[in-house]
C-alpha cells in the first residue's frame, strides 16, 4: 500500500512530498509535530484514531510558543488528517505525524518573520517498544528546564536530548531510558510518559518535572480512575522510589502500556507484569480499538460505512 501526504495543500504520495535544504526547520529544529495513531480493528475492518483533536491541540499549544501559524482550524486539519489516512488505505496500525515547521529557505536563528509550512504524513507502524516488559536505566541525561527548552511542547529540536538518552540507553542492553528533570527527580521515558504504582495507589511525576503532558498519560489516568476506581497522585519521585515501586509501566502513542520488568538491574516487584498494569494494559487495547461502547468519543472511524 502506498504512503500519501498533505503537502503544500495538496494530498500527494509520500516520495513526492520533498523539502529543500536550506529549510529554516531542518537547520534549527524550529518545528513541533506529533505522534498520532490509526487502530486497525480487523473484525470491524475499520481504523480508528485516537484522540485526534487532543493532539491537534497539543501542537497548536506548541506551534503558539514556537510563534508557528497553523494554515487552518483544528477542524479542518482533524478533517483533512481522517482524509489522509482513508486514502492510504491501510489495513493494519497506522502512524500519523503532523509538522508545523518554519519553511522559509533563509538561514537565521530566530522565530518571527520566517514563512510556515505545515505537513501530514501516513505510515503503517506496529508495536515502538517491541517487548512484552521492557528492561529501563535511568539515563545520565537529563529533562531540560522550561527556560532552556520546553519540554511540554514536542518541538523538533529538544528531541536529541530524547535521542541522546534513547542511544546511550540501547547502547548498554537496555530498552528504554528513564530520564531525570534537572533537580534530580523522575521525570519520563525519552518517548513515554511513566507511572508507579506503591501500595495501590497510582503515582505519576506532575507537570513541574519537566515532562510532556501525554495523551496516553491523561487516557490512562482517567481509565484507572473510572475502570478500576484508582485515583493517581502527581508529585515529584525520587530515583529511589523506581527500585521499591510494586509495578511500573511506560505510556504513549507509539509504546501503548508498556510494562517495566526492570530499572536499573533491579526487577521492579517479583520482575514480572504486575497486576493493575495488565488490567490497564488490557482496557487500554480495548479503547484505542474502538471496542469500549464508553469511550467511542475518543475514537475516529476513519472509512464511512
Ligand atoms: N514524553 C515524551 C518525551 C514523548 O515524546 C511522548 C510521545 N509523544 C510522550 C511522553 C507520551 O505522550 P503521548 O501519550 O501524548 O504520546
């Protein structure tokens, strides 16, 4: 199945839709984008994305600090995006990435008086963290504050301190890195969020640690609360806290619920899945498949039946 972008206003195939050089973006990183996923539901043989104006409204946050204008209404761009996907035609899951960029063909470190450039592009694309439980260490390098880059925008260019983490972390054997905020504290995966559970109770560093407020991250919180009747707390967890947690498990787009087995060389619980992380896991599937009746509303059916 071929891949299609929207493209300078136009829906093109993927190989077509090419940008220059000199791109202000591809020099600075001065671009936000987005991670959003189509779900293949094979009974029902429709893809369903999800939470699609959540993640149009993160990039609009995002586009307001990098002072990116979006060439239209979220609407309109959650149209076009259902559109996109649709025309490629999948039949399995899907990866969908809107960029806003600074496209102008001009050399210049700055953000204002610089032409924008908006793109959607489609790819198929299974499981990111392709474990059953992944195995974590807590990266030498750390979140950036909020005065050195935001990291509560996904901005191109904060990504190779993610990228640097990711590296560092496979280089050593491990799946993922666990990345600390610049005081010290826990602050999230280099493309996932984190949760603890100790003593039933769900904990989650807050938004003051320096970490992107992920959509899987809110999803979850809310599932856990409604479904299992789990409240989460949000508060600042130190390093140590990783290696006495009774269950920890990584959250996003790309990774889904990801249980963690180990952080550090030290098994997290009995080093197996633990319980209310499998119970998320498990309703989790079920929503983003659009086969949770209650949460239907986050899910759009992309193929008209
Ligand atoms: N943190 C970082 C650094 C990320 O890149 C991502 C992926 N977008 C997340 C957390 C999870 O966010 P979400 O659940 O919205 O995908």
């Amino acid at each position: 199945m071929p891949s299609y972008a929207y493209f300078e206003k136009k829906f093109v195939p993927l190989e077509e839709a090419k940008i220059g050089i000199m791109t202000n973006s591809f020099h600075y990183g001065t671009a936000i984008f987005e991670g959003i996923r189509g779900n293949w539901n094979a009974e029902q043989k429709q893809t369903y994305i999800f939470r699609l104006r959540e993640h149009y409204e993160r990039l609009q946050d995002g586009c307001r600090v990098l002072k990116i204008a979006l060439p239209n209404a979220i609407d309109e761009l959650c149209r076009l995006t259902v559109e996109l996907v649709a025309k490629c035609g999948f039949q399995e899951d899907a990866y969908v990435r809107p960029v806003a960029y600074k496209s102008s063909q001009a050399l210049g470190v700055r953000l204002h008086n610089l032409e924008d450039g908006f793109f959607v592009l489609v790819i198929p694309w299974g499981p990111y963290l392709d474990v059953d439980k992944a195995r974590c260490c807590v990266s030498s390098w750390h979140r950036p504050q909020d005065n050195v880059i935001p990291p509560q925008i996904k901005a191109a260019g904060i990504y190779i301190n993610n990228a640097l983490a990711k590296t560092e972390a496979q280089s050593n054997g491990f799946d993922e890195a666990i990345m600390l905020s610049p005081d010290g504290h826990v602050s999230e995966g280099s493309g996932e969020n984190l949760f603890l559970v100790i003593n039933g109770q769900l904990v989650t560093p807050a938004s003051y640690n320096n970490i992107l407020i992920g959509i899987t991250r809110n999803t979850v919180i809310e599932l856990a609360e409604k479904e299992l009747g789990l409240k989460t707390v949000y508060r600042s967890i130190s390093r140590s806290e990783l290696y006495t947690a009774d269950e920890c498990f990584l959250t996003g787009t790309a990774a889904h619920v990801t249980p963690v087995a180990e952080i550090d060389h030290r098994k997290i619980g009995d080093g197996e899945i633990g319980e209310i992380t499998a119970k998320l896991q498990e309703i989790y599937a079920r929503v983003i498949r659009g086969n949770h009746p209650k949460y239907l509303d986050w899910c759009t059916p992309v193929y008209k039946r």
